[in-house]
C-alpha cells in the first residue's frame, strides 16, 4: 500500500492517473474507520478504477471548545482495514502541511450553512467546505463519497462543487447502522455503555416522525410541528438525552418546513452525557 | 475562432486539451482589452501550447456603490483584437450561468485582503477570489497570466492558489505605461482630457517615493513615513488629486514597513475625478 504524506505529491500521483485515464474514487475520512466509512470504499471500488482513502482529521472544523484533541484516532487499524479492503493508496497528510503558517483562505458557503447544527457550530461548515475543496483540488477530477448520516455535509458539498465548478461528481451513500438502528459514527465510541444503550432514542425518534407524517397523510396537509412533536416525545422519555434539534426540512435547502409535501429530512442532534449525535432519515409523503 | 459561453461546456473543453497534452495558457479579464491585457496574452503565447482568454465583467467584485454598471464593455473590439494576436478560444460567459439563483459559495482570503485596497473596498477581494478560484477550476491545470499595475490581486491569487492546492502556475507580468508613465487600465477611459493629465501624478508620487528611498539609503536606516512623504507632497501639488491610500508595504504580506529594508512596495490609490486609479512601484534597497 501505498500511503503519501504531501499534498504536492499527491497532486503530482493524481495527474499521472488521469494522465493514464485511470478513474478516481476518492474518500475523504478523519480516519478512526468504522463500518459506514467502509461502505462507501467499496462503492468507490465498483465505480472506479482506482480508490483513493484520505485519513486527516481537519483541525479547522472544530469549534474552539469541541472535541479535537480527544477526537479518536486509529492509524494502524485504519490501514490494517483498508489493506483488507483492496485500497492501495491511502493521502494521510499532516496538520502542518494542510495549515502552514500563514495559511488564510476558507470557503464559505451560505444559506444551508446556516441551519440544523449550523446554528450551533458557526464556524464548522467552513472548516468541511475548506477541507474538502483543499482535497478536491489534490486529488482533481474524481468521483467522491460521502455518508448521509453527516446529510448537512452532504448539501453543503454538493452546493460547493456545482457553484465554483469543482470537477467532482459527489456520491451520497447510506448511513450504515447498528443492529438496533443506532447511526454508526466515530464519536459513538465516547459513549458508556449505558449511553450507548439511551443512543437508540435517536433512531427511534426518527422513526416515531416517520410514523407520525405517513399516519397523517390520508388526514390530508402534514403539519411538520405534528411529526417534531412526535419526535420531541419520544426523546422526552429518555433522561440522558439533551436535545439540540429536531427539525422537519427541505432536503435541497434545508429550510424548515411548515408541511411536509414531497421529499423531507427528519433531522436531530442530540446530546448523550458529552457526546453529541446526529442522524436524519429522508422520506417522501 | 471558437467562443464558449457555458462553464461546463468550457471545463468538457479543457479537459481533452489536457488529454492531448496541450498546455494551456489562461487570461483572466474583465474585457475593454488594451496593451496591458495583451500583453499578458503575448506572453502567454509564448509560453503555452494553447491560449484561452476569459472575458467576464465580475458582478460579485463591484461594491454597491461601484462602477459596475458603466464599466467599459466592448465586445467587438476585444475579439477583433484577440484575433489579431492569434487567440483561438475565448471564455465568455453570462453572468446567470456564473451566478445562478442561489447561487452561495465565497472564498475568503484573509489578512493580505485587509490592507490596501481592502479597507476602501471591503468585499473586493472576496469576489476577486472568487471568481479567479471559479475560472480556475473550469480551466484545471493552466499558466495564467496577471498584470502586476493589480498588485494586490497578483497576492491574493496567489495566497488562494498556494492554500488551496490549485493546480495553477500564477505569472504576474510588468505594468504596461502611457508614453507619460501612466499605467493602462480600462477605467482611464473615464478620465476627461484635464483628469487624463492629471492622472500622471499617480506614477510621478511613485518614482518621487522610489527616488527618495534611494537618496536615503547611504545614510542609513529608511524610514517608510520619509518615503511617502515625498509620495504625498507630489500628490498634494496635484489639486484634482484625492488620495485614497500611499503607502510603503512588504510584496508578500502587504504589510505596512516602517523601515525599508529589502524589496517594498510602493503603492497608492487616487481619485481623480469621480474615477478611482491604483499603481505600483516594486522596489529593492
């Protein structure tokens, strides 16, 4: 396997297998690799003729008193699954070499920045949309891979590329789950057990939207406060959880709905002992 | 010669010329073409295999009290003059298919925007980057051509292009001057014949700065505030003259010197008239 630390080298690799019209699948991780992340390799696998992992955990989209320090980190495993995987070029660049000194320039992209965990992580989609142009450009003309459990991500990416032309055709995948329907993600492993258990409440409330609109559907308008209600409910019955957002929204803008008519995002963030979660659910009514 | 006007069609363009191993020389402008501009495409020319002008007058780099709706426009004459330096493909395109509805993504360059120019033109740069970083990834892998007379945007390009890995080599090539020392810019056709004699103040402050600078330097240390000094009793004779900045700056991080030490920029921006004229001066002491 072969893992590159530079960004001009890797820039330089890429080139070369354009050059040999060689496809590119490129998956952009903060490394600690779980289940979801490996899903999307082998889709990138089928798709291309060659997959690209990248393993960085992006300093600048962590808040100033959020979890980059204790965020988890595995490199050894990592390569050890993506070996298993068939992946045979890994861009592990350092911190130093993505954020010189002097380093000034950021993306910002409006509106869909500025709602669902947007509200509580102001300067966070900058830091992804910085990121992600940062390997984009590197990596250049690619198909790229990302989960919908991060589904705001999702839309600021994809709003990203369409607006400054970025040669990448970005591929939505879905969020993989535990047995019990818990969204597998890298912060579940901050949990004790007994949050892990209370973790399902967030499935279970998206579910309980769900339910709630395709009940109301044959009643005629969905009044979305009806189906966050039903959402709101269910976490009101687990202790441990501390909500941040339930939202019914517009899947393309992620403006909050007052009816639900055509395709929707449930959508919450919510907080297990010092763990933050998120998960979301697209259905159409 | 071959005129594009949509982004994707141009990008589908550009890409097999990269296929076919043609490099690819790029001319950013805002159109109204003049010596300054072609000699940018000369030099591009020169140096590439294939040579793509853009012409787009930038909504998103006019403040809302700017000159955006008079900024000189002449189609015609622009691609006359590109077919007689032997340019075989322009980039034209409309402004609603580089800004369409919703359209939200901003690249912000920090700290070099902040100075200069950047404190009378506060959203500028931010649409100078923009649109470059837009332009850019539609062309992919390309020299392109700058005038240094735009000194500051020569810097935030290249800050945007180093940040971001873009696959671009930035050229920055000399002001071209009137017989009188005056730097070509499209905006001098503004000028009423008096403002046009007047306007060769701006480069007469300039070599008086430089011409200070040097007088000094055996006597040792070279206070800044001396050199713009002399900059500002030659502007002060001129009574259509209204200075907006003078000022003795490092090339890189445009940053105020208060010695001169090494290379400096001397650089200034001037009203005459209703109309706004910058230049430049790169010195070495």
């Amino acid at each position: 396997m072969n893992i590159i630390k530079f960004p001009y080298e890797m820039q330089a690799y890429c080139r070369e297998l354009r050059q040999k019209r060689a496809s590119i699948g490129f998956v952009p991780t903060m490394g600690f690799l779980h289940e979801g992340h490996l899903s999307l390799v082998r889709r990138a696998k089928k798709e291309n003729d060659t997959v690209i992992v990248s393993i960085f955990v992006n300093p600048a989209q962590f808040g100033p008193d959020e979890d980059l320090e204790r965020y988890p980190r595995n490199f050894e495993k990592d390569i050890s699954l993506l070996k298993s995987e068939g992946v045979e070029l890994v861009f592990h660049p350092k911190a130093s070499d993505m954020y010189p000194e002097g380093y000034a320039t950021f993306i910002d992209v409006e509106q869909v920045t500025n709602r669902l965990c947007g509200l509580s992580r102001p300067s966070h989609f900058k830091g992804v949309a910085t990121i992600v142009a940062k390997l984009f450009n590197i990596v250049g003309q690619c198909r790229s891979y990302f989960g919908q459990k991060d589904y705001q991500q999702t839309v600021v990416v994809k709003k990203m590329v369409r607006d400054l032309h970025l040669d990448v055709e970005v591929v939505v995948c879905p969020t993989v789950r535990e047995a019990d329907g818990l969204a597998i993600s890298s912060r579940n492993s901050y949990l004790q057990p007994d949050e892990r258990t209370a973790a399902t409440v967030l499935i279970k409330a998206l579910r309980a939207g769900e339910a709630e609109a395709l009940r109301l559907r044959p009643c005629g308008k969905v009044e979305a406060a009806k189906v966050t209600d039903a959402m709101q409910s269910v976490l009101e019955n687990e202790l441990m959880a501390e909500v941040e957002y339930v939202e019914a929204a517009d899947p393309d803008t992620l403006e909050r709905l007052k009816q639900l008519n055509g395709k929707a995002i449930l959508a919450l963030a919510v907080r297990i002992g010092r763990t933050r979660l998120i998960d979301n659910l697209i259905m159409e009514i």
